[in-house]
C-alpha cells in the first residue's frame, strides 16, 4: 500500500502595494505556528518573506503587479516560493556579502536584503529569466 504524502500548500497572490507584504507574513506566521515552529523561526522567516516581497516590489517591473507565493509544508520544513512576472535579472550582478562598514557610512542603505535573507533561512535560490523572478526559501523546524 502507498504511503500518503504529508505534503501541503498554501497559495497567496498579493498585489504589488505599499506595505501588503503583511498580508504575506501573517500567512507565513500561521502556516509555521501550525508546524509548531518557535517564535524566533518565526521571526526570522517573517523578516526574510519582507525582504524578499520588498526586492520584488522594488526591482522586478512585473507588468500584473502580482507577487504569486507558495508555502509547501513538510514534515520538518516549510519551503516558501515566491513568484514575480518581471524582466528578470542577471543573478550574477548580485552583490551577495555588501560590506557593512562601507553601507553604514553610505546615504544609501539598501541592498543588504539577500544577505539577510540568506541569514535567517535555511537555503535560499534565486531563478531569473526575461519571465519574471523565483525565489525559493526553506525554513527547517
């Protein structure tokens, strides 16, 4: 007999507005409370979800202002999948590790959003063509 799959998702298409990326979070915080994640993973997947809305928002120039996001559920992880329509990126032209002495003495103090990200998740992907823009983040529990 086959074994059923403990896999589940959850769906959530945001529009591209100031400050929606709540929306977002609270999905985010639900989902990981019902994996039983602590308050501090939570946190931590909470603030990278609003980097990574954010760099959407900002760079992609999607023409259906949508940002498309899938939380898949496993039995220790929580993958979140989030999607833009945009013109995409050389993900090569990625500053991945901004020098942190340089950005605070810097008037501009953005672009540090990946590393945080890369801080706070368990793995970070990044797929970008002329279609739009994948990010792809896990969380372990």
């Amino acid at each position: 007999m086959a074994k059923e799959s403990s896999v589940n998702e959850v769906d959530l298409v945001i529009p591209m507005l100031p400050d929606i990326e709540v929306a977002a979070t609270k999905t985010a915080a639900a989902v990981a409370e019902y994996m039983k994640f602590d308050s501090d993973k939570i946190d931590e997947l909470n603030q990278a979800l609003i980097e990574a809305c954010i760099n959407s928002f900002e760079h992609s120039k999607s023409l259906d202002k949508k940002l498309y996001i899938k939380f898949i559920i496993n039995d220790n992880e929580l993958t979140v999948v989030i999607k833009d329509k945009g013109s995409g990126f050389d993900t090569g032209s990625i500053n991945e590790n901004p020098d942190i002495k340089d950005k605070l003495k810097s008037d501009y103090k953005r672009g540090w959003g990946l590393m945080l990200m890369k801080n706070l998740m368990d793995s970070v992907e990044i797929d970008s063509n002329e279609y739009g823009t994948t990010l792809t983040m896990t969380k372990i529990k």
